[in-house]
C-alpha cells in the first residue's frame, strides 16, 4: 500500500528529528513501519519502535511489522517473545515499551 501524501511530506522529510501531529487513522503506524524499513535497508543497524506498553506494541504494529517483513523477504527471524526481527542485511527492528524506561537505559541504536 503506498503513502498519502501527507505520509509521503513526513517520509520524504531530511530533518534529523521530526514531530507528526495526527489524528485517529492517519496512518502513523503504516507510517512507521516505511520508516523502520527505510532505516533497517542499511546493514547491521539497530531499529527500536517504542510504545506506552508492551501490550499497545505488540497490538499496535507487530502483526503488520511481521506481514510486511515477510512479504519482501527481509525477515530472517521472527522471535515472537522479545518482539524482535533480524533482517536477513542482520539489521534488527525491536518492539519495547515505555513503562519501564530504565530498561532502555544504555541500549544503543541507530533508529527509534
């Protein structure tokens, strides 16, 4: 599915850090998922996509993340418990949660 145009404004976007203000079914998760990927093409990088809780990462994107993953052939592994995927470049996209910030404490990565 390809982005609306006003995705395509936030995507094409060179700042280094971007805020998107939007409401209910824009496709901020859509969104996310073409900046993962845009980011995870690169090898060996580290990709974290952080929500409030565990359960709203796993509800919010994960199915979606694994599908399109899948669908290109990028996905290596699938690790359905820490919610994380190896691309076969072996850049890694992890799901977390913001409720428990010190576990994130110290982690380094290359795209959130």
């Amino acid at each position: 599915m390809p982005l609306t145009d006003p995705q395509k404004q936030i995507f094409d976007c060179p700042a280094r850090m971007r805020v998107c203000v939007a409401g209910r079914r824009f496709g901020k998760s859509f969104l996310s998922i073409w900046e993962m990927a845009k980011f995870a093409r690169h090898p060996n990088r580290k990709i974290f996509y952080i929500a409030p809780t565990y359960r709203q990462a796993k509800q919010i994107i994960w199915e979606d993340l694994k599908q399109q993953m899948t669908q290109k052939r990028w996905a290596k592994k699938i690790n359905e418990s820490d919610l994380s995927i190896l691309l076969v470049n072996n850049s890694k996209i992890y799901l977390r949660s913001a409720d428990k910030p010190d576990s994130l404490r110290g982690v380094s990565m290359d795209y959130l």
